[in-house]
C-alpha cells in the first residue's frame, strides 16, 4: 500500500516511468542497521530561493531516526539552512546542521573531509539536485541551477563502496536517479538533458520527495511496531515554518506554505494515509492476524492501484 500511495503524481511529471518498486521498504531495512545517517536536502532555483519540498522530509526521517537511537547529523549549503533549521524546530528536533562551502574545484577534497570526520555508515539525499551527464545540475524545466546549489552529489560520488546511501527524489534531476537513467531517457530529449547520473544504494521515487521520506518513516514504524511519523498538526507547522523561513513552493515559486503546487491538506492527506498503510502492515505482521488476512486474500484478492498515467518526466515539475 505504501507503494501504490508514493506511486500517485498529482503532478504529471510521469514517475509512473521510473517508479522503484519497494523502494521504501528497502531503504528503511537499509537504515535500521545504521548507527551515523548524514541527511542532505535543499533545492534552489535562484538567489535565496530554496524549496518546500526537503527539508520537511529530511527533518521527518531525521526525527524518527533519532527516535530509533541513531546519530543524525544534516548538511546542506547555506541557502537552505534557514528552512531545514526552521522545519527541525518545529518538530522540537535538534538542529545539527553542517554546512557545506564548496567549488566544482573543492567539492571532492570538502566531501572526503566530511566524510571522515563524521563517518556515516548511511548517507541520505532527499530532493537534493545531482549533477548532469554534462556535470550541470538543471531544474526539471531544463534551467542551470547550478549558481545556486552546492556540489554537495560530490558526497555520494566520494563515498566508499562499504558506506549505504540513499536517494529520494520526484522528478528524474535528483541524486540517485542514476539508478533508473535508462527509463528517465525515455521520456524524450529533455528528459535526457536533465536526468542525474549519480547512483545510489537504494533508490525511493515518489509524488513529491517529502511523501518519499514520509513513506520510509511509515516502513520504518511498521518494522519497528511504532508509530514514528508526525502529527498532521506537526506537517502543518513544518510546511508553514519553511515558508516563513525564505523556502518557496517549487512549482508556483511563490512564498507559501504549499509543496509542489499542492495545497497544504493533500500533504497532510498524504501523511494520513501513509500512516494507515503503515498501521495495516503492523496488524497484518501480528501474531494471530496471518491466518484472517490469508483466508480475505483468497476470498476477495486485491488489485493494486494502477500508477498515474505515464507522462514526459519534468511536465510540470521543477
């Protein structure tokens, strides 16, 4: 269910195409062996313009992480502290954010530096731009970002083999969706222009990189037997304090507490579900439950829900 739930996009940037399956899932067994997660986030689209979409996520799984006893640090470049500090306070999380000051020139010797003093055993990029075929970085809408956005992929590009890591992006410009390069391709000539060739561990493809997020906390919660996603109350205040922080919506660019031109509900809505679905698998896994969910598959077997229609990735998006 959480797969049929992360598989809608409202959006039209036609995910249907490049879809991982069990993505989340895997992601979280990945994280709970962790002990050090160093999550990055922020996407900008010019001068002070950093995104909704991210930081709430990044401080979601940071949160849950923390609350399963790992060390959660985050790193992001300057433009897109203020909302991710913002977004952490507004779940009463610590705020320790790394800034990362880099060049194209710097970038690798800053990452391996980083790396060593912190020594992630998993590394988390959630709606963070990775670089091009080309070595740009470009918005969905085929736009240089570059001005604006850290080389911060050079972490995942630096990384050693025995380090887990972890992408979650929504529109085929993110790090990690080398993974699936060939299927973005295929969406024709920007599609291809704009496609990330930074690989990952594990990668998780969803509506929106923060119901990505979102959808790893809900696996995590029915892995643990725990509710560890937060409150619709929570996701309202997160989304307004990034807002309020200088965060813009990355569709409309407008400063307001929407996400990848969604009203703040549908995100609250999304929330609601994930946290059902992650409920129903926590019921299906206990002892005494396996026989009645057998005996409802054979009677009534369910269809999974189809995935929105295939459209060229970056229709609408970024």
């Amino acid at each position: 269910m959480i797969d049929h739930l992360l598989a809608l996009d409202p959006g039209g940037r036609g995910i249907a195409g490049f879809f991982v399956e069990g993505g989340a899932e895997r992601a979280a067994r990945a994280l709970l062996r962790g002990r050090r997660v160093l999550i990055t986030t922020g996407f900008a689209f010019g001068p002070g313009l950093p995104e909704t979409d991210g930081p709430p996520g990044a401080a979601s799984l940071g949160r849950a992480l923390r609350l399963l006893g790992k060390e959660v640090t985050y790193v992001t470049d300057p433009v897109t502290v203020p909302p991710l500090e913002a977004a952490l306070r507004s779940l009463g999380e610590p705020a320790a954010i790394v800034t990362f000051h880099a060049t194209d020139a710097t970038a690798p010797a800053v990452a391996r530096r980083l790396l060593a003093e912190h020594a992630p055993t998993h590394l988390v990029a959630i709606e963070r731009p990775g670089r091009t075929r080309t070595g740009d970085y470009l918005s969905a809408r085929g736009e240089s970002i570059r001005a604006w956005n850290a080389p911060l992929d050079a972490l995942f590009i630096a990384a050693p083999r025995r380090l887990v890591t972890i992408g979650v992006g929504d529109g085929g410009n993110e790090i990690g969706m080398g993974n699936v390069l060939g299927r973005i391709a295929r969406g024709g000539a920007k599609a291809r222009r704009m496609a990330s060739v930074v690989t990952v561990s594990h990668l998780v493809v969803a509506g929106t990189s923060n119901w990505g997020a979102y959808g790893v906390v809900a696996a995590l919660s029915y892995l643990r037997g725990r509710d560890l996603l937060h409150s619709a109350a929570e996701e309202r205040r997160m989304v307004a304090a990034c807002a309020q922080a200088g965060a813009v919506d990355g569709i409309t660019r407008h400063r307001e507490p929407t996400v990848d031109g969604l009203p703040l509900e549908a995100h609250v809505g999304m929330l609601e579900l994930l946290r059902v679905a992650a409920r129903s698998r926590r019921s299906a896994r206990s002892p005494g439950r396996a026989t009645v969910a057998k005996t409802q598959r054979a009677v009534s077997p369910a269809r999974p829900a189809t995935a929105a229609q295939s459209v060229t990735p970056g229709g609408r998006s970024r």
